[in-house]
C-alpha cells in the first residue's frame, strides 16, 4: 500500500494490459529480472526482456555497441556460450533476449529492433529496468546507474519508463530462485508487479500515456526478506535530494592511497524541483518503505532561477563588449 495514502487506490483494481519492456544492467540471467519477468506475465502484461549479457552495472547512459560476438568467459552465470551472437534469443522461452552491449544500449537494441517485430504495430507503453541489486538513491548514482540510465534513455525516446532499485544487493543467477514468495527476488517482483498495477489502473493506454513525455519514476526498495525484520514496505513518495550523498576523497593514513567516502553535500541536496514536503529518497529507503521518486530528463534550471542569471550576464557582456 501507499504510506498514508492507501484509500487512493486498491491493488487488485482492474488494470490495462501492457506492452512491457523490460531490461536491466545486472545481466538478462539475473534472478531480480527473471522474477519480474514472471511477475509480470502474471499479471496479464506482454512482457519483452532485453537485458545485457554480462553485468553492466555502474555504466549510467553510456551508450556502447558491440563489435564481436560473445567473447570469453561468455554470458553472464555461463548463460551465453563463448562465440554465440552478440544478440540471440533464448532457446525455450522467446521472451527473451540478451544483447552484448551497455544498459543504455540494450533499451535502444529493444526499442529500435526486437520490439517492432515481437509486439507488432503496437507500441511500447512501459520500460521498466531492474529491480537492480542494491539501492540506487540521489542525484549521484542517478547518473551513475546503468539501471537508471537505461530508464532515463527510454524516457528520452518518449516512452514512459520506471527504474526499479532493491536493496538486496545479492548478485546471483535466476536458477537460485528458491520459488518461495520469500526470496528476495520475488518480493521486489511483487513491489514491480504492484506499482505497475497502480500506475496502469483505469488508463487506457490506446488514448492516454502512463506518464507525462519526458517524465520518468525512480523507485528504492529496501532492504527485506529473510534475515530482515522489513517484508512489506508500503509506498511513499519521495525527492531524489535530502539526505542524499556524494562521493569525497581523503587518503588513507597507512597506504597513501585516495578512498571514497560517503558526504552528504549542500549541492546535491539542493532542492530546487520537486515536491519540497516530500521526504528524501536516501532516508526513507534506508527505513522499512519503498521510495518513489518522479523525475524528468529536462535538466533546464527553472524560469525562476535562469532568468535572474540571463539578465546579469546579458549585462556583463554588453559592458565589457562581447556582445
């Protein structure tokens, strides 16, 4: 449910079958996408699955192609023998696919050539990529991410698009699914499964978008399941800043060598758009709910800010003729 705000809507409300996309940068074999695959199936959606061969992780929206096929060790968890195709299908479940590339480079291989012949003439109403293995909160990893970069790409494209970050952060192939609603992969599925039945309830999609074009959700689910006293973080929306981190450089005092620690920076939590009563995403996924953040690819300072700035360098400029 939505913290505070459960009355909003019911998660067993009748929902619009979607044409998914569903990528990743943990790799297409990773349990987190193959349980959301399934997840989503359930649930009555086409789903597609494009993901990278290999871990992608920390690529942000690098855009990298392949040149060769699959060159050793092969496909992530041995799931890609050495010399198969830069892209192929899998051989018992045409659902899937892998591409040899980065995150953002798989959403666009989906976008531009699997899914035209896998769903028709009928468009792509969903990206979602992840859930990722580990949480990825703030300004910072938002551009880091190849989870959110892959989400932040769709968006550019004009397709409406969800990142989905988990706290588990366990690496670990599909076929250690216990199938138990308890492992962890398929509790970040159902928090997948649950938030695109909220976003698609009573749209229909054939006359109205999920999302506003150029807008994109960003979501940290924390840490539960086993082990952990959390198993059913509710909803809560939230900003990207507040409480959000960037990295600082010290040395370290026996080996002389840079290390990176976490600091909180006045930059990165400068709240400028945004919801400013929503909390921030860092906190609230560090405690037992799920953080929804809505984001856009529109990267302008706002009217209110850039103008004030135009005028005094407008006015520099002209005073000292470089006008």
């Amino acid at each position: 449910m939505w913290k505070s705000i459960a009355p909003l809507f019911t998660l067993l409300s009748c929902s619009s079958a979607l044409n998914v996309l569903l990528t990743n940068d943990d790799s297409w074999a990773s349990a987190n996408i193959r349980a959301t695959y399934t997840a989503l199936k359930s649930d009555g959606h086409n789903v597609l699955l494009v993901g990278p061969a290999v871990q992608q992780s920390g690529k942000g929206g690098t855009f990298v192609l392949p040149t060769t096929n699959i060159t050793a060790p092969g496909g992530e968890f041995g799931s890609i023998p050495v010399g198969a195709p830069f892209f192929d299908q899998d051989s018992q479940n045409t659902d899937l696919f892998y591409f040899n590339g980065t995150p953002s480079a798989a959403v666009v291989f989906g976008i531009d050539i699997i899914a035209p012949k896998h769903f028709g003439n009928s468009p792509i109403d969903l990206v979602v990529s992840g859930p990722n293995e580990g949480q990825n909160n703030g300004p910072f990893l938002y551009t880091l991410s190849g989870t959110i970069g892959a989400t932040y790409t769709a968006v550019e494209r004009g397709i409406p698009a969800i990142a989905f970050s988990a706290g588990n952060s366990t690496h670990r192939s599909f076929t250690t699914n216990t199938g138990e609603a308890s492992d962890p992969a398929n509790l970040a599925a159902k928090v997948v499964a649950d938030l695109v039945r909220a976003l698609s309830d009573k749209v229909n999609v054939t006359q109205e978008r999920l999302l506003p074009l150029g807008v994109g959700l960003t979501v940290n689910i924390p840490t539960f399941g086993p082990g952990s006293n959390c198993t059913a973080p509710p909803f809560t929306f939230t900003r990207l800043t507040g409480g959000a981190v960037v990295n600082q450089i010290t040395l370290d005092a026996t080996t002389g060598f840079p290390v990176s620690n976490d600091l909180e920076a006045r930059g990165i939590n400068a709240n400028i758009n945004g919801i400013r009563e929503d909390p921030g995403e860092t906190p609230t996924s560090a405690q037992c709910e799920t953080a929804v953040s809505i984001f856009s690819v529109d990267y302008d300072a706002p009217e209110r800010i850039a103008r004030p700035i135009q005028r005094r360098l407008r006015k520099s400029i002209r005073t000292n003729d470089l006008l």
